[in-house]
C-alpha cells in the first residue's frame, strides 16, 4: 500500500471545519493506504498557547480524532513532538531552502498579519518543518486543503533539491490528494474560513448540543439578496447551501435549491433542515467525545498516542539515519 500522512493542530475541540476539510475524509482513506496521523503541537506553537490549556488540547484533539472514526489500531496517531526526527530533518531542509521560497509562501503573509505582535522564525520556517513531517517517513500522498496547496508544492520543491544538492535521489516527491469538502466558511462571515478565532457562532464544534447548532444555524448568515420569503434567492451565493450539499440528502438539496430560487421556502425551514441534518452526523462522534473525556479513558488516550509514536518512529529514525549519512554527517 502506498503511505499517507496528514497532521492537524491542536485546538482542542474541533469543528466542523475541521471535519468536513480533513478528518472525514482521513477515516475514508486510511482503508486505502497505510496511513499516519500526528498532532502538530510544535507548529501549535508558533502562537502564543496557555500553558494551562495547551496539554489538554492536545489529548482533546487526539479525543476528537478518534472519535470521528480514525482507528488507531490501522493507522498510528501520535504526537509530532514525540518523534524528534521531524526537527531534526527541518533543520536540514532549513539550510537548502531558500529565503525568498518562504517569503512567498501566502500563509506566513496572512499569519504575519493576524499575528503581528508574534512574528516569529518558527512561523517563518513553517513550511519546512512541514516538508519534514511528510518526508521523513517518505509519504507517497498527502491530503490538502486549498490552503496547504503550496506548503505541499514547497515540499516537493525541496525534496528535488535535496537530491540535487546531494545527488540522492533518495527523496521521492509526494503527491496531493484534494481534501473531499469544500473550503467551510465562517456562519457569521462567509467571506473567512471557519476558525474558533472568528467566535463562537462563527463555527459548529462537534460537542454542540442539538440546542446548540439550532441556535448557530438560526443566526447564521445566508443569501444578502433574501430579505423576505417571497425574495427569489440564490442558491450558489449561501454559504448554508455550500453545507447542505455536505450534510444533507440529495432530495433535500434540490428542495431547497429550487425553494430558494422561487422563493417557494423561507430561510428558517432551510435552516431547520441543515441544522437537522448537521445534528444527525454528528449526534454519534459528540457521544464518543464524552466516552473518551471520562478521566479513566483519557488514561487509555495517552497509551494510544505513545503506541503510534512508538510504531513509527524507527521508520523516522532509520530515515534520519540515512539522511545524515548522505549529508555528510556522523554517527557516535
């Protein structure tokens, strides 16, 4: 089987953002290739994270994931920080990647922005860590959003000059397989990404309660052209609808396309309808969150983590092994 990789950050609970832009679509294709899963604490901390709460959303993140389908017994998850091999090839890459490859890169631009009283070098150097993470147990494919596109593209770029640079050939350079869901927008501002930093009504994590999402969806932001119910909408510019074509039926989408377009539905039953639907999906995973949350399971979480760190990290290190050898590096 080919090899995937794919890590998410630890924010602690996880919307549907999250789930609907990656680890939905993770627990689909870990029955296709051999798959490993980490949680990025050290890109976490390229912003400022309390160290109260920091160690908490680590094990809530690793909670979430598994409840959402991931098996840990298939595919490994583990903690990034846990396999030091990752740092220790950033750094390698650091020395062969150019400063104006990483001045490019449109994230560090945009974090430099919402950030800028922290506008540190790890956020600068994101990217090869990045390549790191993905390289050092040489992943054929990687599953990105729209947002990860280039950090991928950079990888690729650097594994090609690492084997120039070294005449190796010992990186091959891994392929992107396009996320499933859409690019999810914020409910209360369709025009930013889905984020708990755009507030709590701007997202729908998935320990809300029935009561919960009703109330989110009930305020969220739909088409500016519907005003009233007898107002003629449309469909492709409602953020909603971008969420009914995830969560809902094939029949209910082309209700509510046409009920919008002909003004023959108000945005209420719309509403009540996806927020229905978002509920049912999700009623399952927010039960298992509550499983894993009870203090004697969270037990079992961390012997999970330290079991998938434990069953790749001689692949990472037989790689680092080799990778210092072709650098010129020795071993004691």
């Amino acid at each position: 089987m080919k090899r995937l990789i794919s890590g998410v950050q630890p924010t602690g609970g996880i919307h549907i953002g999250n789930y609907l832009g990656a680890i939905k679509n993770w627990v689909k294709l870990q029955e296709k290739y051999e798959s490993f899963f980490f949680i990025a604490d050290y890109h976490a901390l390229t912003v400022k994270q309390d160290l109260e709460t920091f160690p908490e959303k680590i094990l809530n993140t690793a909670i979430n994931i598994i409840a959402c389908g991931i098996n840990p017994d298939k595919s490994p998850l583990f903690v990034q920080s846990h396999i030091l091999e990752h740092v220790n090839l950033g750094w390698i890459f650091n020395t062969i990647t150019p400063i104006g490859e990483l001045n490019r890169m449109t994230q560090y631009k945009d974090k430099s922005k919402q950030y800028s009283e922290n506008i540190n070098v790890g956020l600068f150097t994101y990217p090869t860590l990045m390549a790191a993470d993905i390289l050092i147990y040489n992943a054929d494919v990687v599953p990105v959003g729209e947002d990860q596109f280039q950090h991928l593209e950079l990888t690729r770029t650097i594994a090609r000059k690492f084997n120039s640079v070294y005449k190796s050939g010992f990186f091959k350079e891994p392929e992107a397989i396009a996320a499933a869901g859409a690019r999810i927008m914020s409910l209360t501002d369709p025009s930013k990404k889905m984020s708990k930093s755009g507030g709590v009504n701007g997202y729908i994590a998935l320990t809300d309660s029935e009561e919960v999402i009703w109330q989110k969806v009930s305020k969220a932001v739909t088409d500016p052209n519907r005003q009233r119910k007898t107002d003629k909408g449309n469909p492709q510019k409602c953020n909603l609808f971008s969420l009914h074509q995830l969560f809902s039926s094939l029949e209910e989408i082309e209700y509510v396309d046409k009920g919008c377009r002909n003004a023959g539905i108000g945005c209420l039953e719309c509403k009540k309808i996806l927020a229905d639907n978002i509920n049912e999906e999700i009623a399952p995973i927010r039960e298992k969150i509550s499983y894993w949350q009870k203090p004697e399971n969270k037990k079992k979480i961390i012997e999970i983590l330290k079991q998938g760190a434990d069953r790749v990290r001689p692949i990472a290190q037989e790689n680092l092994k080799k990778i210092k050898q072709i650098v010129g590096l020795i071993e004691m």
